[in-house]
C-alpha cells in the first residue's frame, strides 16, 4: 500500500496555528475585564490567575479571590499580588467587586453552588469541567441560567487544540460520508494516572469518578466532533488497581513506613508551589494532597468503558485506563466512505522521546510553540482506495496542544472567534456530563441508562 502525505493547514485550524495566539495583544485595552476567582487550588491559581495574568495583562484584572482555606488564600493572593482583595465569603467578594465574569475552579461537586449563587446575584460565570457532578445538580444550574438572562461558559479546552480543530475540520467537509462508529481509548499513565488517587478525585461524592471528572473532556470531545448528542449509555467499571488492591497501605506519603518499597511513594515536599499550596496549609480544612494511592476510602473506578449511542445514529466505543506505562490517546471514526484515525501521545508512532514522569507537566505548561520536526497526524482512507492520505499538524509543545491559549483568547479577546462552534455552553457542559453520569448509573443499576431519564433535555441528532 502506498502511502500519500502531504501538510493541509484548513481555515480554523490553519489560522489558529500560524498566527500566534498572543498576536495583537500587547497594547492596553479601554477596560480591563474584571475577574474573581473562587477555588484558589492548582489549577485555579495557576491556569486561571497568574498564567491568565501573563497571558493577557492588558485584558484582565483580578478584583477578588476567594477560598475556605485562609493559608492557601493568603499564599495565592501573594503570589497575584497583595492588593488583589480576598475573601472567605463567596456572597460579600462578589457584592463588593462587582466583576464581569466568575470564575469557578473548587471541588467538583461544589462548582453548583458557586455557578447559581454569582447567576443569582447577576454575574456571568466561566466554570471548569466538569460543570458539576449529577443531574439533580445539572437541572438546576441549567435552570438558574435560563433564570438569571446571565451566561455560563464551560471550559472545554481540548475542543481548542490545533489539533483536535483540524479532526474538526476534515470530518465538517464529510470526508468520510456518514459516520456510523467511532472506537476511542484514552490512557493515563502511572504518574498522572495515579495522581487522582491520592487527591479528593478519589472518592465519589466529590468527583463522581473519574467518568465524570476526567472523561467529561473526552465525551465532549465526542459531542463536537460528531455534532450530536448522547442518547444512551451502557458502561462498565471496576477498581482493580488502586484503593485496596495492594498489599500494604498508609494514609500519607510524607513519612510513610513504606516510601521504600512502593513505587507509587511521591514526596510533594520536592515541588515548592504544591507544597506551599497544600501541605503546609493541610491544618486549616484537612485536605491531604499527598494521599497513599491505597487507601481504603478510594471508591472511584480505575478501568472503566462505555458505550455511547447518539441521537444521530452513531455508535461510540469508549475507554479509560488510569495505570497505562505511557500517556495518550487513540481514536478512529468509521464512516460509509472510508476511515479516519489520529492519535497522541503513543510512543511507538511518535517521534521523539516523553518522559512519562514529565509528560503531564509538560501539558499544563503554557508554553505555545510548535516541536521542531515534529507533527500530529491524522489518516483517512476512502472505502476501496489503493493509497491514504495523512492530514498533519505541528506539535505543539504545552498547553493541552494549543488549546489553552487558543480558548482563552475566545473568552477574553475575540469573542466573535468561534470556529465550528468550538465555544461551549451549559448545554455542553451537561450533555458531557451525563455521559458520566449515565455511564456511572449503568454500571450501578447493570442495565443501560438513557439520557432522557437524566434530564429534560432531548438529545439532539445535529447540534448545530
């Protein structure tokens, strides 16, 4: 079989490579966008606050953040600087800053109570995924939304990888005809992977697993790509590997009687920010950041699969491995004309080295060039063709492959910017989460779970 390559950069993804995100951002604007940040963790100080702030200095402006824990709030309001107000009250920053957008990074099942309370009090919100954790809860931000006049934006920032856009691409023009089945297997590896199991992602009532907290990127993925929406979930899921599956345990890793002979053993003292973050503020709301991946009271699933069916016929074959040696991806769309198949990340078909310790860091760097030498590829093949074609991006090199920047920049800069209706809405937000939802109920209830039995929503077979 031949093999013809060749580099197609399309409109959106063509566009969103070679200009620089960062171009036409360097003079100061009329007014700063006006920002509070609630849930002063990892990910909210550091993508939402300082990165956000060097990012866009001329944009934005912080006014306000706010946390329960009164170590780590003092420590991250240093870090933005000590004349950004903070506050243990969500009501009183928010009555007294008055910003234009609230931001929401707390635990997941908390994100409901912070998203209705700002709509409620008339500001619009922008809130990491997952939107929240049920459908109880799901109804009743959606209606808040309806409620309010406000708007909730979602923070589905893979849709706005250089990469994924370009999947976008190709399959918006029908390259495939008709998509009848999509296979897509996503894999953590023992670094990352292991990380949700000593966090509070661990345990149900706060993340409800791993379907909900981590898949929602990836079932959102799904929505978009295919332009569609989930109509039933059948799903399986076990914990096989961490929680009690060992033969030894402790609580902590700091000090633990067993650093020696687990390999699993992290010392968070090594990592200045985390440690700042967590470990020395640990005795003003007891959360432990550094937890033993064995610990009994893990109750989330380590293995889990489903199968997704749409509203537009489309059938989706769906897994997650949270103990793979190596981080990645592959997916690969079946249509009545031929296939289409990409990866990431899969170290027999890349070509250069990752150091699996680094990969996950490396990814939530902000860093937005492309690798020299390297590219993401993307193959179709038409039904009865003797040769393949292979679609190629270049590989960016941090920040959830561009898409970080990319969806920033949507949010605070070019509002009008949005591609394929990359943007993402409540709507969004609750047909990814239901997905997990679902997924977790029909393992639960063993039997297949339907959306409609979730939510009011009707599933639509085309989005837009």
């Amino acid at each position: 079989m031949e093999r013809l390559k060749f580099i197609q950069y399309t409109a959106a993804a063509g566009a969103a490579l070679m200009l620089h995100p960062f171009e036409n951002l360097a003079s100061a604007s009329d007014k700063k966008i006006r920002l509070a940040l609630v849930g002063t963790g990892h990910r909210g100080s550091s993508f939402w606050g300082k990165d956000l702030l060097k990012s866009f200095i001329y944009q934005v402006e912080f006014v306000g953040l706010c946390d329960i824990n009164p170590g780590r709030l003092s420590y991250v309001q240093k870090t933005f600087g000590a004349t950004v107000p903070a506050f243990k009250d969500f009501e009183e920053m928010l009555g007294t800053t008055k910003p234009d957008y609230v931001i929401v990074t707390t635990v997941d099942a908390t994100h409901d109570q912070f998203i209705i309370k700002a709509l409620e009090m008339g500001f619009n919100v922008i809130t990491e995924k997952p939107m929240t954790t049920d459908e109880i809860k799901c109804k009743n931000i959606l209606a808040a939304e309806k409620k309010s006049g406000k708007k909730v934006t979602v923070a589905f920032n893979y849709r706005h990888s250089v990469h994924n856009m370009q999947v976008k691409e190709i399959l918006s023009k029908n390259r495939i005809g008709k998509i009848t089945s999509v296979d897509f297997n996503w894999y953590l590896n023992v670094h990352h992977g292991a990380d949700y199991f000593r966090r509070w992602h661990g345990i149900k009532a706060k993340s409800n697993s791993l379907f909900v907290h981590k898949s929602t990127h990836h079932f959102d993925l799904l929505n978009w790509w295919l332009n569609s929406e989930p109509v039933e979930v059948s799903a399986y899921g076990s914990l096989d590997h961490y929680g009690k599956n060992n033969a030894f345990r402790g609580t902590v890793c700091r000090g633990c009687t067993f650093k020696g002979k687990c390999k699993f053993y992290w010392d968070i003292t090594k990592d200045d920010r985390l440690n700042n973050l967590y470990a020395k503020n640990e005795q003003h709301d007891g959360y432990v950041r550094d937890g033993c991946v064995w610990r009994n009271e893990i109750d989330i699933y380590d293995k889990m699969s489903a199968q997704i069916i749409y509203a537009n016929g489309v059938t989706a074959n769906y897994s997650l491995t949270t103990y793979s040696p190596y981080e990645g991806w592959q997916i690969a769309f079946n249509g009545m004309d031929g296939r289409l198949e990409t990866w990431e990340d899969i170290p027999y078909l890349q070509k250069m080295p990752d150091d699996q310790s680094k990969h996950h860091a490396v990814e939530m760097s902000q860093a937005d060039d492309a690798i020299a030498g390297d590219v993401r590829e993307i193959m179709v093949m038409d039904n009865f063709a003797k040769n393949y074609e292979i679609f190629t991006t270049a590989k960016i090199k941090g920040g959830h492959g561009g898409g970080d920047i990319r969806m920033q920049k949507r949010i605070f800069v070019d509002k009008n910017d949005n591609p394929h209706n990359v943007m993402a809405g409540t709507r969004e937000g609750a047909m990814s989460i239901l997905i997990g939802i679902a997924a977790r109920k029909s393992i639960e209830l063993k039997r297949p779970v339907r959306i409609d039995e979730l939510t009011d929503l009707v599933p639509m077979a085309n989005r837009f």
